[in-house]
C-alpha cells in the first residue's frame, strides 16, 4: 500500500508542473538564429518573463505582438526571453520577421529554441503559451497558461513592477 501511495505522489508532482514558489529551472539554449547561448543563470538580478510558444499555436501568435510593446516599456530590469518549441528554428523566425514588419521594429527581446522540447518538459507545461513571471532571485512568481491580450499585459506589468522594486 505504501509503494502505491509513494507512486502515487511521484506521479501528481511529475505532471503538477512549475508553480508560483518553486525556482526557476535553469537551461542553456541557442538563440533562434544560433548565434548566442543563453542560461538562466545570466537572467539572475532581473525581472524575467519566460514565455514558451511556436508559430502553429493561435494564442501565441495573438500574444506576440503584445510582446514587443512589453519589452520595449522596460529597457533595464526586465527581460522577456521566449522560448519556440516549433519544429524548426525557421518557422519561429519567419513568424517574427513578419511581425517586426507589422509593428515596424526588430525584435525586441530574447528568442530561443529548445529543438528537444526540454524546457516544456522543465517546466511542466501543459498548455501554449505557458509563461513564467521570475522574480529578481529565479523564483517563480506567476505562471500563465494561455495568450495574454493587451488588458492582461497592463495587469502583467503592475507584476512586474512590483517585482522589479
């Protein structure tokens, strides 16, 4: 009955995924353009919104361009570091290209690809978008599961301005 009860508990915590609390999991990705190599660590004394997403998934790319204008309000103490799980690097560079020609400016935050869908896993997601809000000490302080429109970035970002204090 033990072993059963033991299994159990090991199987709801595999599949509970990341929650407000527990510590951000560290990673090492390519940026989509593989020209740089990013850790978690390197986000450490900043406000951080981890963002899982891909081109094929509608509320992603609802969200995208809410993005670039929640970057662009923060130069310093926060960083938005997306992470595509799409099957091809390409798929998500092409989409944001798209997206800097609509809005009528590069890139603005961080853009990663996780070719083996390990940060997914990390952290548990069960849903696209998944985001993460980590505070200043890589702890998580509010995980998003689906698109955020305009009204819940202005609610996101009095979050971040708690956080960044």
């Amino acid at each position: 009955m033990k072993k059963i009860i033991i299994m159990m508990a090991i199987s709801v915590a595999l599949f509970a995924g990341m929650k407000s609390g527990d510590k951000a999991v560290d990673f090492e990705l390519p940026t989509l353009d593989q020209s740089k190599t990013y850790t978690m660590k390197e986000f450490r004394g900043q406000v951080v919104l981890l963002n899982l997403w891909a081109s094929w998934c509608s509320g992603c790319k609802k969200e995208m361009p809410e993005f670039f204008k929640l970057q662009k309000a923060y130069p310093e103490g926060f960083k938005l570091v997306t992470i595509s799980l799409d099957s091809q690097a390409e798929e998500s560079n092409d989409y944001l290209v798209a997206i800097e020609e609509l809005i009528g400016y590069k890139t603005p935050f961080i853009t990663l690809y996780d070719a083996k869908k390990e940060i997914a896993k990390a952290y548990g997601a069960r849903a696209m978008p998944s985001s993460f809000l980590i505070d200043k000490n890589a702890i998580i302080r509010k995980v998003i599961i689906g698109s955020l429109d305009e009204e819940d970035i202005d609610e996101l970002k009095k979050d971040i301005n708690s956080l960044m204090k």
